[in-house]
DNA sequence: CTGATTTTGCAATCTGGTTGCATTAAATTT
DNA sequence: AAATTTAATGCAACCAGATTGCAAAATCAG
C-alpha cells in the first residue's frame, strides 16, 4: 500500500504526495517534472518539485538524466539505497522519448586512468525501444 | 594548422571559427557554452553557440552531458565520424567539476532485452580527478 | 567589383529548474 | 480536544542555459 511505502522511507504521506506516488507506480517509464504537472490536473509545479526532491533524498525514487533535456524520475526497488550496486543501466528512445530502467543491468566496471575516482557512474542507451519497433 | 582543420570538415574558416577551435584545442577538458563565453572577450552567445552546433554537425567536436546542466563540447579525433566505434566514456571531477574525455576506454556493448535496439550510448563516470585527488 | 550567400551581434524568448513567503495542513503537546 | 509547533503547499517570481528572429557585416563566386 502507497501510505506504507511513503512511511517505510520517513516520508509523511500527505495527499499530493500519494498522488505522486501512484502515478510512478503506474508508469512503465520514468517521468520527468513537467510531464507530472500534466498528467495531474491542478498540481503545482513547485509541489511536485519539492515532492520529488523530497521522494529522491528519501531513496523512494531515483533521478535520471538521459539527455533530454529534462530529468526523469522512476520508483526505486523496495529495498534500494541508491548505492553503485542499485545503479543500472537506462534505455531512452529517439521516437517516442519515452525512458526505461533496466534494472538488471548494472553498470560494468571499466578501469579508469591511474588518478581517476569514480563513485557513480551514468549509462544511457538511445534507440528505438520495444513499443516503437 | 587550425584553417586547414576546418576546412577538412567543410567549415568556412572565419576569425571568431578560428579562436573557438584554439580554444578548445588548448584546453585539456571540456568546454561549455557559458565557460567559451566567459573565457573569450567580446564574444557573442548566440555565435558561440552557432558556431558549436555547426562544428558538432561537421563532426569536428562532439558534444557531452556530464549531468552539470550544461553541455559540454570537446574536440574530436582527426579521422572521428562520430559514430558508435568512435564514442567513449567521459569523467566528470565533483570537485572541480572538469569533465574529461576518457578516448582510449570505449562504451562496453551491453545485451539489452529483446525489442531495444541501441544506436548509441552516453557513460559518464563521476568522482574526483586526477589533478583533485 | 558586385551581387548572392553566409556569418555575426544584439535583443528577445522559451523551458526547465529553483526559491521566498504567506497560507494551510499535519503532528505533537497540554 | 484545543493549542502549539512543525512541515507542506500554492503562488509568483526568478534564474540559467538553450535557442531564434532579424538586420548589419563579412565572405565568397563570378
């Protein structure tokens, strides 16, 4: 249930944010803030802005930038910390701009010049996705 | 020499041309937009950009989205077309926030689920650099 | 040199992201 | 349950990076 979820990660479920909640739910795809502001009639962009800050510090949702211009958001699994080992790869698709997780691809370890410390890491891949081939 | 560089790639070698590609010549990371605007006196924005995205489309940079906000553009190898043999992975510093051009590592071919076809690929590490560490 | 074409510079616009602040709602204390 | 404290919301305003229109200037071809 979306109230426990919300609790489970310290986060106060007020109304907005279970809207908020549920609408990432039942997305297939990661949504961006602008494509929230649509989606829910009378919502303000400032609160979904907060909300999904708020959403991402608590490790209930992860931000992804695929290059688009705008960051999108997808529900993290239930027991993610956000650390490398949650880290997977995205899928981001040139015709319908739609954005994926592929949660069970990790993000390969590369050996970085001698210097180099890297602690994340962001891979995206851009085609043609599964609905628009 | 630069002249003859642009030329290559079919680009007509004007003054302002001629000293944004020094410019990136000489510089051991990636540029953006503003950093160009602010590193040059009296250059136009809306040039600058121009000139980027005309140099980007002639293949004779590429551009990088570190996840700063701001893209990046570093040159290209001489023979680049741009296409996924030529495409590698990039580091961006937290501390000083360069980001590098890591040529000699390319993005690994990962086996996406079945219906996504990939034509390219953005991998960006993040941590602290070599002059930062 | 002259006309055609491209590039430049300036101002203006757009979009996504972000903040200040007063109001409202939620949680806690009495 | 009322009072008090604390957090969330809604609105407007702002900011930065990206992008475009347009007239003036520079470049190129004949």
């Amino acid at each position: 249930m979306f109230e426990n979820r919300l609790k489970k990660r310290n986060i106060r479920p007020t109304a907005m944010r279970l809207i908020v909640l549920k609408e990432l739910y039942e997305s297939e795809v990661a949504m961006s803030l602008s494509e929230l502001e649509l989606k829910l009639e009378n919502s303000d962009k400032a609160t979904l802005y907060r909300t999904l800050k708020k959403f991402e510090e608590n490790q209930l949702i992860h931000s992804i930038d695929d290059g688009s211009g705008s960051i999108k958001y997808a529900l993290c699994d239930e027991g993610c910390t956000c650390d490398s080992k949650d880290q997977h790869v995205h899928f981001h698709c040139e015709k319908c701009l739609s954005t994926y997780c592929i949660t069970n691809i990790g993000i390969p370890q590369l050996t970085l010049p001698k210097g180099f410390i890297s602690n994340s890491a962001n891979l995206v891949f851009k085609g043609i996705c599964l609905s628009c081939s």
